[in-house]
C-alpha cells in the first residue's frame, strides 16, 4: 500500500516530457463555419422572399379555403369544406377548364411551333437577322395592358385587321364577339406577345449545337429534315423542356388579355380559370370559394409541372 502511495505521488509530482503542450479548443469560427454562414447569408433574401411571398399566402389561402368571408359584412365564418364541395357542384366550372384548356393548348403549340421555325430561321446567318430578332423579340418588352388593348383596337369590327381584309375583298368577322374567333384571337394575341422570348432561347440552344454533327451527317446523306429531327430536336431538348414549362405555367395563368379583350365573353367561351377565379372574388366578394378555385389552380400547375419533369427522362438528350 505504503509503494503504490510512493508511485502515485512519483507520478503526480512529475514534470511533463520536453516538447509536450496540453491541448487547446479549436477556435469557433473555423473556415469551414465561415463558408457555410457566408452561404447562408447570401441565400437568406432568397428564402425570406419565398416565405414571404410564396409560403405565407399560400397557407393563407389554404386557411381562406375553409371560410366563408364576406368584406361587406365583415364576417368571416368558418365552412368546413363547403367551398370544396361547392367546387365540384358547380355547374360553370367544366366549361371554364374546357375554356383554359383550349387556351392553354392552342398557346403552348403555337407559341413553341412558331418560337422554333423563327429561330431556325434566324439561325442561318443571314443578312438582317439581328434586325428580325430585334423586331421579333421587342413585343416581350412592351407593357402587356399596352399591348392588349392595341391588339382590341385592331380586332374590333369596323378595326384595322378588317380593314386590311376588306381590301382584299373579304368581309371580316367582329373577332371579338364570336366564340370561336374570341378564343382564337386571344391565343394570338398571346403567342405574338411571348414568342419572342422562347424564340431567343431557342436560337441560343441552336447556336451550340456542334457544326462537325451536321458536316457528318452530310456526309452520310442524311438530308435537312432528318438532320432536323435526329441532331437538332435532341440536341435542344432540354431547351424544348425549359420553354415548355413556361409556356404551359404562363397559360394557365393569363388574366390582362382576357380582362381588356372579351372580359370572359362572349358567354363563356373565354373565361379561363385565373378570371373566373377573379369574377368570384372579387366581383362576387366570394373569397372563400376564390381561394378554393386558386387551390385548384396551383394543383393543375404542380400537377402538369411535375408530369413534365418526369416525361424528361424519356425525352431529354442530357438527361441519364
């Protein structure tokens, strides 16, 4: 006991090996903590702004969903799920999906149809290209309610696109006021407006394509088209998706031009979702059943969207 005591302080009383430090804590801030706090400072603003703007009003919506309010009388009385089923009893609603179907259908096909043919076109190089693009592409940049309501000047009865017609000895429709041509004339109206903008796109995703591609498939025979369709559509095709789903979101959402130009008339025939949403709630003070059509909105978006990303597997040339 009495040598296991003597050892004991031996060890206690001895003094540390030349060249030994105890150790130290690491300081906080170390590089690493500095990058990653640097990382989040500078996608902050980016994620505040979702939350804001994204996240907040729409879990709001969610919550208006199941209200009924009514501004006028200021109430604002919890209903459960009868805007919901009211969503699915409502007479009016097939027509309108009908209505922002065609629409988005007609937009989307024209405008990517029309947006590719223009950039293969700019893409050859000719003299007075960068005139063409400029006039092409200076309709994105002019205000949308300008734009519209120029166009309504033009498509009235007794407007400039009848006129020009009458020359020709054709006697016009009122484009505006028949169902057919209403819808008709607002997709244009629309394609003409955006198709500058896919057509940019579109061109700079031409402009990378490798010329030796083309210069081999010469050489092999292959002829215009088949070179289109087996370099050119595979090549661009992750520019095709991008445009696509723009376009598709851009669709589903228009309001100004229906708004200026047939106020969802005549009829029906041109009351898309967004403005029917908008007559019900803010011309009919329904914000309740307002906020379960936006719902209903934003699921045929997501819906529609993520169908899109998954098709590009198939599709996508880039894509493993």
């Amino acid at each position: 006991m009495a040598a296991r005591t003597d050892s004991v302080a031996g060890l206690a009383g001895a003094q540390p090996t030349p060249g030994w430090a105890p150790a130290t804590r690491p300081p906080f801030w170390t590089t690493r903590r500095r990058d990653h706090l640097a990382g989040y400072l500078f996608i902050a603003p980016q994620l505040i702004g979702c939350a804001v703007f994204v996240i907040a009003p729409l879990a709001l919506v969610v919550w208006y969903s199941l209200h009924e309010w009514n501004v006028l009388a200021g109430t604002f009385t919890y209903v459960g799920a009868d805007n919901y089923r009211a969503l699915v009893n409502d007479p009016q609603l097939p027509g309108v999906l009908r209505a922002t179907g065609l629409f988005s259908v007609g937009l989307v096909v024209f405008n990517l149809s029309l947006a590719l043919l223009l950039a293969v076109l700019l893409n050859q190089r000719l003299r007075g290209t960068v005139v063409f693009r400029t006039v092409f592409f200076s309709p994105v940049v002019v205000s949308l309610v300008a734009w519209t309501i120029v166009w309504g000047f033009l498509l009235q009865d007794n407007g400039g696109i009848n006129a020009l017609l009458r020359v020709v000895g054709i006697d016009g429709p009122n484009w505006l006021r028949g169902g057919a041509t209403a819808m008709v004339s607002v997709i244009v109206v629309q394609v003409f407006k955006n198709v500058g903008l896919n057509m940019v796109l579109f061109l700079a995703a031409l402009q990378g394509v490798p010329a030796e591609l083309y210069e081999a498939a010469d050489i092999d025979g292959a002829g215009r088209m088949r070179q289109f369709w087996r370099i050119t559509v595979p090549l661009i095709s992750p520019t095709i998706l991008l445009t696509s789903i723009i376009t598709v979101i851009g669709s589903l959402q228009v309001f100004a031009q229906i708004a200026v130009l047939t106020q969802g008339g005549p009829g029906t025939s041109t009351t898309v979702l967004v403005y029917y949403l908008y007559q019900q709630a803010f011309q009919f003070h329904h914000f309740g059943y307002g906020s379960t059509l936006s719902i209903l909105l934003f699921v045929i978006v997501l819906v529609l969207t993520v169908l899109q990303w998954q098709m590009r597997k198939r599709w996508v040339f880039h894509e493993s």
